[in-house]
C-alpha cells in the first residue's frame, strides 16, 4: 500500500523522508479522520436504506387508501341494494347486490396488497448495522487471552 518513490536521493514513504516516524499524535489524528469518514459513510448508507423502504411504505398505505375508498364505494352500493330490495320487493335488487359484491373483491384484493407491501419494509438499515459492526470489530483491539 506505501509507495515509494525516489525524491532528491532520499527514499519516500508517503510523502515522508525514509527514516522519520509519525508521532503519537499524528496517528491519533489519522484514527480520528478515519473514523469521522466511517461514520459518514454509514450516515449516507443509513438515508438510502431508510428512504427506500419509506417509498415501499408509501406504496403500501397508498393501497390499502385504495382500499378503503372501494370498501365505502361497495358499501354505498350494498345499501342501495337492500333499499331497493326492501322498497320494491322486485329483481332489480339482485343487480345492485352484484355490484356490490364485484366492489367488495376489488377492496379485497386491493386490502392484500397493501398488506403484502408493508410486510416487505424491514424497518431497519440491515447493510449499516452490518458494516458498523465490521468496522467497530476491526478498530477494536483483540482480545488478550
């Protein structure tokens, strides 16, 4: 990983003449831009998880919105119905049932795919809690025994 390049007679490391060592303090500063740029990398990673799970969740309550207006539609329908059957005693009752029983399927199937879609957000950055924990393990000194 160090290059080493040739520099008016002197070997380099890095930038550094061969030979000099960094202080305590320099690798104390190089852990702690190291560890902010870790940090905002998984910040960045966390946004991008979460916002597209907040998109499948926009999808699913956009469903089940769906759902709901088709049930209210279905149910208008199927009181219509039971006036007109109650009203007139006459067939026409039958057609106004069967519409509304075509609405309530639409509300069904509309219900389980909203319901399918919100059972798909996991609810949590699962790439960034792995890669925090893969990077907090390699910081980390080991283990005397």
């Amino acid at each position: 990983m160090a290059q080493s390049t040739k520099d008016a007679g002197a070997t380099r490391l890095n930038g550094r003449a061969a030979g000099t060592e960094r202080t305590l303090g320099q690798l104390v500063a190089d852990a702690q831009t190291d560890v902010k740029d870790i940090v905002k990398g998984e910040i960045a990673l966390a946004k991008l998880e979460i916002k597209a799970d907040v998109a499948k969740g926009g999808k699913g309550a956009g469903l089940l919105a769906g759902a709901g207006l088709f049930g209210l539609y279905a149910l208008g329908f199927l009181l219509t119905a039971a006036a007109w059957a109650l009203a007139l005693v006459v067939p026409t009752w039958a057609g106004f049932l069967i519409i509304g029983g075509v609405l309530l399927l639409i509300t069904i199937v509309l219900a389980l795919l909203g319901i399918s879609a919100l059972k798909k957000i996991k609810g949590k950055p699962e790439r960034t809690i792995d890669t925090s924990q893969k990077a907090i393990a390699a910081v980390k000194p080991p283990k005397a025994s």
